[in-house]
C-alpha cells in the first residue's frame, strides 16, 4: 500500500490545554472509576466501539443521566437495524435542558434577528415559557406521540416550542419558511400533525418575506391539523390577512406560573421528524428518539467541542439543517447558544465575526460556503477583532478545501482549534469530526467520534486505508433512526442504508482514512444533492418543472467531489421549436425557488439535445454524474440497458465545459 504524503499540521494542542479538555476529563474519570487506561485518543475510540455496551454505559453514568427508572442493560441486541438500546430507562429530553435552570437569570439564548433586534432568553424564562406551551398544547389535546409541526426560523420561540413537545411526549416536527409550501405539505402530510405553528414572514438580507399565504396553503392542505398557532415577526404581516385562524403565540405565555413536569418516557420514544431525500426526492420522515439524541449530542458537545455550562455556542444555521438541532443540543450541557435568524453577512460582511467578538463566543459553526465565500472576498477579521474567547471553529456540510484551513488561521486566529466535521440528517449527528488532544491538519478531519465505527470500504465490501471508499457504520449507535415515518415493515429503511452491505449502515458519501484515523471527505458516491450539508433529493426540482411545457425533459446533478465546491447543473431538454433563452431560464429558476426552496435552484441551467434514461425509464443520474467527474461513458452505462444512448455524449463533451 502506498502512503499518500501528509500535510504539516497547522495547530496542535499544548499539553496544558489537552490535560484541561473534557475528553481528557472523561479518560481520567474511566481510570478512576473502571481502572480503564488508554495512551492516546485513538486508544479510547478503539475501546469505544469493540465494548460498545462499557461505553455506552460509562457514558451514560459520566453525563449523569436522569432517569425515572435504571435501564434493564445497555445493548441487548446490536443488530443493524434493530439495535436496542437501554431498555427499561425512562428519561425526558426536556428535562435534561431544563435542569440547568438553576443557571437563573444567566442567558440560555442570546438571538439576533434581522426583524426584531438583538434580545436574550434567560433560563428562568426559558423554563417557565416551555412550561406554559406544554400547558397548552395539553389543553389543546396534545398527548404523547403526537406530532406537532412548525414552520419558523431560527429564534427563541422554536426552541421553546421543541423543548415544550419533548415534556408532553408530542413528536416535534419542523421546516424553514424559506422552504415552498409544496414541499412542506409532502413532509407534514406524512406525518399528520395535530398542531401548526407558523410565523407570518421573516427578514432575510434586508428584505421581508410574507409567508402568510404560504402558510393557509399548509393548513389548508392538512386535514389532520386541529389548532394553528401564528408567530408573529414582520411588523407587515401583523394583521390577521390571510393566515389562518387559530391562537397567537403570547396567548400561550399567558397565564400563571405553571409546574413543568416533563413526562419519563422510553429511551426510544420518539423526540422529533426530520426528512431527507433520496434519489427518489420522496421525503423520508427519519424518527429519532429522546435517548439517543440526549446521549449523542451530549457527547458531541462535551468531548468534541470541549463544550461546557455557561460556554457560548453558535452556529450559523437554519432550521432547515440538522445543524439547527445540534445548536439546539447546547443546552443539554447548559451551554448558552446563540441564534441568528436572518443573514449572517447583513449588513456588512464583518457583521457576523463583531457579533461573535462581542458576545465572547467559544464555539463558532458554519457551512464551509461561508468560511470560503469569506476568503474569496479577501476579508479578514483578525485585523479588526482579538476573539478573546474564540477557541475553536467548526465547519461542515461540505468539505472545506486545505486553502479554507489556511485562511482561517492566517485572517481569523493563528491559535485556533479548527474542527472540519462530517455526519449527517440521519443520525443527527456526526460520524468524523474533531479531538481536542490531535494536531489538525489542512483538509482533513482529525478522527472518528467517540462511538462511531467509520470505516471506508472497497467496492467488494473490504475495509481500506489511505484508499477512497463508502464510507460505512459497522457497529449500531443509540442516535441512528427508530425507524422511518410509515415505513410500516422497515423496507425502505433498509433499503435506504443496509441494501449495499446488508446489517451495515452505508451512508452515501466517499471518505479515505488514514492509519492515524484522520480522514478526507470527497463527497456523495450517489446521486443524493448535498448543499452545503442539507441533503435533497432529485425529484422535488424535477416536480416543480412538471408542468412547464418547454421543458419536455430534465436531470439535476450535483458535482461536490474530490473536495471541489458544491456545482449543481441542471441539464434541460426543451420542446421542439423552443431554445433557453433568459427568460426562460428566468422562469425555471423562480419556479425551483418558490415551489421547492432557494437551496434548490441549480447554479447552471444548460439545454441539452436529450435527457439519458435507461429502458424501464429512470433518469441516469449517477451515469452522468461520473461521467462528468471524468469517467467514460462506456465505464458507466451500458448501451443496450437504454433508451437513448446516444444521448450520453453530450454530457461528455460538457465536461470541458465545467468550471475548475
């Protein structure tokens, strides 16, 4: 095997810093408590997944967790899918944020909304306006499994409104407005909601969005939907107009003070519904428990981001991207998160870095988009701000080129811990990621999480090192799906993550680790789109051109590989008679935005002589996609398995056409 030549690091952690990390904590305390002793970070990981039930376990007495009942066991059968974990407890999520209570009139949320101000909620509010939401949701008939959906951005009143679902039991369930309603409707449809909570507009880079119309569409469209509750934002959409009748939030704070009480539920009783495409574009409702999140995401933020109570944590996310309930996971260790709902570059591009100066963040997360849109405009924030308390950046959603790592330290802070993170929707969470005792190294991510067996295996299912592969979970976590929404018989589950390599978990994405356990994401291996690290599937783009007559044909493919920028073509096959002219383009753009969402409108759209398709009539999407990665189309596609196989050339001769 060769050895692909290493970068030098560009940050290692001093031995004073790692010594006070809260993995090297957790290492001393399993040497104190278990007489367990492990030399390095890559020793603890090893342990962590070869005795899944003693860490498990151990994490579970370390973080203290709060359970009406003790769990039966641990894992009692570690099955993919099926694993069950914990049997027996009977926890709360709610309960674990609200237990930092005690923290008083200190902020558990600092927001910055481009349509209010800047304001804090302190933990007392915090915990009396949850209790007064979970109040009323009960008087509405809210009971446990119940899903209640919102349609909000990221401010306060979401996360109140999550936390106060998680003390009834109620099944959370959310979208971004600035997602179309045609696509809201195809995820809350699926999943019946008793309870609609919606804002009326939000305010994004200087401009107001009424949502009001879009949101008596929803409504309209959900028979199940009993109570509709407005948030009101825009000082415009004020009046009642066109949104539906149904109470307004400050009604549900109304009242006196209210015991919370959160109800001990199952380990895996359902806590929220989030929803991820595949190639298909049928949105799949991905059920996760109360347990596993609690647990995950506990130990993502302590160990992984070195994370504790009263430290300040903010990303920059919308409520569109699971990256939303990871901030949201910051309260679990009663860390203060901050939220921003609007753009993060309004008004001016050092907006977001004197925010996070100011405010004395720790941690600050973005989309590798932000950190190179910032390079590329040649900005540099170190010249105006000391970021005092800034120890660590976080970056995800798509890989974050070596020239993004060199940036950070040269034009934000030379000492800094920069943690590139990979995971994913589906399990909430992440799979590689950061360690606070590793060097960090330009394009990489330092190593695989606590409990997560990655590995990245050959196209005959063997595990490879310093070698590209699928990147594949071999052992179960407490955070991978309960099950999928009305996926009655676990069929498409499986199919979703087992079918390649039955009884392990393929996740879709090409990945080379190294022997250190340090890796390299190259992007999806199928035809999924990943923008900027929220996932989507084809078929949404392909419904909002459906009833276009000059496109007769279309196929979307996105291009995020090899560590190159996210570049989603959208190829059109138009009617006879017809060209792409601006208009037109002009039309297929505002159609995509509106009826799907602005992360859907493709960065190019080209008119081609015909859409490939194979005999049963599927699009070829992955054929074409490595074809213009640069694989012949011989390699990809069989002529007698098509209809049109002449139609692959063009996609060959478009490849010279593509930007470096």
């Amino acid at each position: 095997m060769t050895t692909t030549p290493r970068p030098d690091p560009l940050w290692r952690p001093t031995p004073d810093f790692a010594q006070r990390t809260e993995v090297a904590l957790f290492m001393r305390w399993l040497a104190a408590t278990r007489d367990l002793r492990f030399e390095d970070y890559d020793g603890l990981w090893r342990w962590s997944i070869e005795d899944p039930e003693a860490f498990w376990g151990a994490l579970w007495q370390y973080l203290e967790v709060d359970s009406e009942r003790a769990p039966e066991a641990v894992l009692t059968d570690a099955r993919m899918p099926g694993a069950t974990w914990f049997p027996g407890a009977r926890i709360n999520y709610a309960r674990h944020v609200l237990r930092h209570r005690g923290r008083g009139a200190a902020p558990a949320i600092i927001a910055r909304s481009e349509a209010r101000g800047d304001h804090e909620v302190s933990w007392d509010t915090l915990a009396t306006d949850t209790a007064h939401v979970a109040a009323h949701l009960r008087a509405l008939g809210v009971g446990p499994g119940d899903r209640v959906a919102a349609y909000l951005p990221n401010i306060p009143e979401a996360v109140v409104a999550l936390l106060a679902c998680a003390a009834i039991g109620a099944v959370w369930t959310l979208c971004a407005p600035d997602v179309g309603s045609a696509s809201v409707i195809a995820r809350f449809r699926l999943v019946e909601p008793v309870v609609l909570i919606a804002v009326d507009g939000y305010r994004y880079g200087g401009r107001d969005f009424d949502r009001r119309e879009a949101v008596g569409e929803i409504a309209a469209a959900l028979p199940s939907v009993r109570h509709v509750v407005r948030v009101p934002l825009l000082a415009a959409a004020r009046t009642q107009g066109s949104f539906p009748a149904g109470s307004v939030w400050s009604e549900l704070l109304e009242g006196p003070e209210v015991p919370l009480e959160p109800v001990a539920v199952p380990f895996d009783h359902p806590l929220w519904i989030v929803y991820s495409s595949g190639t298909s574009g049928t949105p799949k409702g991905i059920v996760h428990g109360h347990g596993g999140v609690l647990l995950d995401h506990s130990k993502a933020i302590r160990f992984h981001l070195n994370l504790r109570a009263g430290d300040r944590l903010c990303r920059f996310t919308s409520t569109g991207w699971i990256v939303w309930n990871l901030l949201v996971g910051g309260l679990l260790v009663g860390c203060t998160i901050v939220c921003l709902d609007g753009h993060p570059n309004h008004p001016e591009p050092l907006a977001p870095w004197r925010w996070i100066d100011g405010l004395g963040v720790k941690h600050f997360g973005c989309g590798a988009a932000f950190l190179t849109a910032a390079m590329r405009s040649g900005l540099s924030p170190r010249r105006h701000f000391a970021f005092e308390q800034l120890e660590s950046l976080g970056v995800t959603g798509s890989p974050l080129t070596p020239e993004g790592f060199h940036w950070a330290y040269s034009e934000v802070k030379d000492d800094l811990w920069l943690i590139s993170t990979s995971g994913g929707t589906d399990v909430a969470g992440s799979f590689v990621g950061g360690c606070p005792l590793l060097p960090v190294r330009p394009g990489e991510l330092q190593h695989r999480l606590l409990g997560v067996a990655a590995y990245a295996f050959d196209a005959s299912g063997q595990p490879v090192v310093d070698e590209v592969g699928e990147l594949v979970i071999t052992r179960p976590m407490p955070s991978m799906p309960l099950r999928l929404w009305n996926d009655h018989d676990g069929s498409r589950y499986r199919s979703s993550y087992f079918d390649m390599y039955p009884g392990i978990w393929r996740h879709g994405d090409w990945i080379r680790f190294y022997a250190d356990g340090a890796s390299i994401i190259y992007g999806r291996s199928d035809a999924t789109i990943n923008r900027h690290g929220i996932r989507m599937g084809t078929a949404e783009i392909y419904a909002a051109l459906e009833d276009l007559p000059t496109v007769a044909d279309c196929l979307v493919v996105d291009l995020e590989y090899l560590g190159r920028p996210s570049f989603m073509p959208l190829f059109v096959q138009l009617a006879p008679g017809h060209a792409l002219s601006s208009d037109l383009e002009r039309d297929i753009r505002d159609r995509i935005r509106s009826r799907a969402s602005a992360r859907h409108v493709p960065d190019a759209v080209v008119q081609a002589p015909a859409i490939p398709r194979t005999l049963n009539g599927k699009r070829m999407e992955v054929p074409v996609r490595r074809i213009l990665l640069g694989d012949a189309p011989a390699e990809v596609a069989s002529a007698d398995t098509m209809q049109n196989p002449e139609s692959l050339a063009f996609f060959e001769r478009y490849r010279s056409r593509l930007p470096s």
